[in-house]
C-alpha cells in the first residue's frame, strides 16, 4: 500500500526524473516494496562466488600437500635430476 505522504509520479515526472539512477528514489518506494528492492540486489552473490572461489583453492591446496607429503615430490625431483643427467652425460 503506497504511502499517502509520498504520492507516486507517472514513469519520467516529478523528483526521480531528474536522477540520472534508473531506479526511483527511497522515499518513492513503498515501504513493502523497499525490502524486495534489497533482496533482489546482487550484493549477495559476489560474497558467495568469493566464498567458493576460497573452497576451491583450499581444495586444491590440500590435494596438493597431500601428494607432496607422500613422497611423490622427491620422487619427481629425483626423475628430473636423473633425466637431466642423462642428457648431459653424467
């Protein structure tokens, strides 16, 4: 229900024309209209992408340290040290 103090202006009219924001000013919301305003904002989902972006690498990261404390680095490390030694002769 519209707020009789705030009366509504037809689509470019009254003081929210004159903002270059497509959307209306605060005090021309309605006042049940102002929350839906703020959930449909995509605020939210910029934390979340964030917040699975640092999943991911911590995945990742862990994975990693795993196969690295196996042995499997000083195995890698030996292969190419050998490899590198029968390129050059030694």
């Amino acid at each position: 229900m519209p707020d009789p103090s705030h009366p509504t202006h037809p689509a470019g009219t009254g003081p929210a024309a004159e903002t270059s924001s497509s959307e209306p000013a605060p005090e021309e919301v309605p006042r049940g209209e102002r929350h839906l305003r703020l959930v449909d904002d995509e605020d939210g989902s910029l934390v979340t992408e964030y917040g699975l972006i640092a999943v991911v690498a911590a995945t990742v990261a862990g994975v990693i340290i795993q196969w690295a404390s196996g042995g499997a680095l000083v195995t890698l490390f030996n292969a190419l040290i050998r490899q590198a030694r029968d390129l050059v002769g030694a």
